[in-house]
C-alpha cells in the first residue's frame, strides 16, 4: 500500500513510519517542521514533501496516487488552542478537510484521522464512542469537527475513514513535545525538580507510542469505515503517581514541586477500549513502567 502520512515528521509519525516501512508499505510524509523534526527521519527509505495542509494545491498533488492517508498534522493541546484560536481552527479544521477533499477526489481508499479525548470535554470518564461531545477547550472543538467531517465523508461518498481517539501518548521521539511524559524527563535531564501543574491529582490513560502505532496500522489495512475507537489502556494513573515512576525510571530522587494547575485541563480522563477490542482486535501490550523504561532510554541517548 502506498500511504501517505501528514505531520509524519513529528513524535507519533516518526514511529509511525518505522512501523509502516517494516510491513512493507511504500511512505511517504508531508509535514511543514513547525513541530515535527527532519532529523527524526533521517536515513529511512521514504519521500518527504515539506509543507503545509492549509496548502490547498501542494495537499492535492502529495495525496494524489495513494492508497492510504493517516492524518496526523495538527495544532496539538489545549495551551495552543487558547492562546490562539483561530490558528487553531484553521490547521485543524480547515486542514483537515483539505486533506479529506484531496482523498476524495483522488479515490484514496483508506483515512485514519488522529484525533483525542478532547471532544468529549467534561464528559464523565470512563471516554467511550457513544458519549456525546461536550469539548471545553478550542482544541477539542476543532477535534470534534475534524471527527464530523470524517464520518461526513464517510456518509456522502463512502470515503474509508476511521477516527482514532488517542489517550495520552508517550515513547521516542518526543524530545520536542510539551507533553507530561516528555516534560518530566526534560526536567530530569536538564537537572532540575520534576514539576507538577496542579496538585497532582489529576489522572490520564497513558498508551506507549508502539501500542498507538498498531492500533494505526489495523485501523489503516481494515475494511472498517465511519466508525470511532478509543485507543488508550484503560488504566487511570495520577501526575503524581507518573511523577514517582518516573523517578524509579530514572534512579534519582530529584524532587517534585508543584505549579498553578492549566487552564481548560480535565480533571480524570480514562478510557474504555472494548469497542477497538471487539472490532479491530487490538489491545495494548506495553506496561506504563516498560514503556517508560524504553522512553527514558531513547531521552537519555539524545545530545541535549
């Protein structure tokens, strides 16, 4: 299959590709390096186009002659979404349907959309398909509208989308994300405490970036369109608790301080995984503590 990922510069992408490149699929990534690094992808045997999904005329030309696209560019997190908008509306919704229209005139066959969480806002946790939206942040705005419009297409013209709702990610490759996993072994690295927004009583569903990127993989080759997974462990951990592993990862006592919690943040979120189970057949292999084991391994190896 010749697959097209956007933003496959970046931390998911990076090891998406790998994966992709090992089963024998032809790649290639469009990515504009706002985020994502060139150097993630050094050496491997895949196209790089440079560039932009608001690109309208670039979108059309890259995606035509695949067969399969996944969506992964995107403004990521609530901080950028509130501190711009509009920015945030654009990349992630008027980008998204850039790409589904290129798909649809093209004939591509297969769209796996990254989307998150987000959309379902103070929705009680666990996260499940069947809950309705009720974002509480820009960015899970645009998400749910990124969400609508692949199932839109999926309806009018029979595209074969599915949307993966991704819990909280982590693994190689995310030297230049802001995420918690990320941010903690920076601060380890950098000699610092590890620092904590809030009380630390705030829990995610944390998913190795190995686990995500199968769940990718089945959602891609699948014959399964218009439909919604959660794709997440379902295991609710605390910051604080992650804070404490991380600590054990790493072999030092560096100390935790505590900072004003972020704005827009949800306060528990978990989710139920047994429609993927059901459906696609996957579930997660990797621990929290292997997966961070192999984290800091990949942190540690970098020229900082």
């Amino acid at each position: 299959m010749k697959v097209l990922v956007t933003g496959g510069a970046g931390f998911i992408g990076a090891n998406l590709v790998r994966l992709l490149l090992e089963r024998g699929h032809a790649v290639t990534v469009l990515d504009n390096l706002s985020a994502g690094r060139r150097a993630y992808l050094e050496g491997l045997p895949l196209t790089f186009v440079e560039g932009d999904i608001l690109d309208v005329e670039l979108v059309g030309q890259v995606v035509a002659g695949h067969d399969g696209v996944v969506h992964l560019a995107a403004q990521t997190g609530v901080p950028g979404s509130l501190a711009n908008p509009r920015r945030d509306c654009e990349v992630n919704v008027i980008g998204t349907l850039n790409v589904l229209e290129a798909c649809r005139q093209a004939g591509v066959s297969r769209f796996v959309f990254a989307s998150s969480n987000a959309p379902l806002g103070r929705q009680s946790p666990p996260a499940t398909e069947d809950k309705a939206p009720l974002p509480i942040s820009p960015y899970g705005a645009s998400k749910l509208a990124g969400e609508g419009y692949c199932l839109a297409y999926h309806g009018s013209w029979g595209l074969g989308t599915v949307v993966l709702r991704f819990a909280n990610v982590y693994g190689p490759y995310s030297a230049h994300k802001s995420s918690v996993v990320a941010k903690f072994f920076k601060d380890v690295l950098a000699g610092r405490g590890i620092t904590i927004d809030g009380d630390g009583g705030q829990t995610r569903d944390f998913i190795y970036v190995g686990d995500l990127c199968r769940a990718i993989l089945l959602a891609l080759e699948s014959e399964v369109s218009g439909e919604v997974f959660q794709i997440a462990t379902g295991v609710e951990t605390s910051i604080r608790s992650l804070a404490e592993m991380v600590q054990e990862v790493v072999g030092q006592d560096v100390g935790v301080q505590y900072g004003p919690p972020r704005q827009g943040d949800i306060r528990k979120n978990y989710s139920a995984i047994r429609k993927v189970r059901r459906v696609l057949g996957w579930h997660p292999m990797v621990s929290l503590e292997a997966g961070l084991r192999d984290t800091w391994t990949w942190f540690s190896a970098q020229r900082w």
